[in-house]
C-alpha cells in the first residue's frame, strides 16, 4: 500500500536544549537537542565547526 511522505507539521522548544517535531502521522514523541541536531547538520559551517571540535 501507498503509505504518504512523512512531514513534519510543527516545532515546539523544550527548555533551553532540545525541540519536539509533531510529524503527520500523528506521533510527537522524542526530543531532538540541539547539540545532536549541529552533528548531524550538513551544511558547510556546522561541518567545519564538527571538524575543529574533534581535534
């Protein structure tokens, strides 16, 4: 069966560290730090920042 693209439908802050995402299949649960969300960034400041915290 086809199931639908998952996308994310809202963006809440928890305390000063973290967010909540509610997703279109009605789940919400987990939270994403900030810290994790710069390691798994792609773009070109966050990798060069990753580079020079691992020297």
């Amino acid at each position: 069966m086809f199931k639908p693209r998952l996308k994310m439908l809202g963006v809440e802050p928890v305390g000063n560290y973290a967010i909540r995402i509610s997703w279109s299949d009605g789940h919400s649960t987990g939270i994403y730090s900030y810290d994790h969300l710069r390691r798994i960034c792609p773009c070109e400041e966050c990798r060069a920042a990753n580079e020079e915290g691992q020297e």
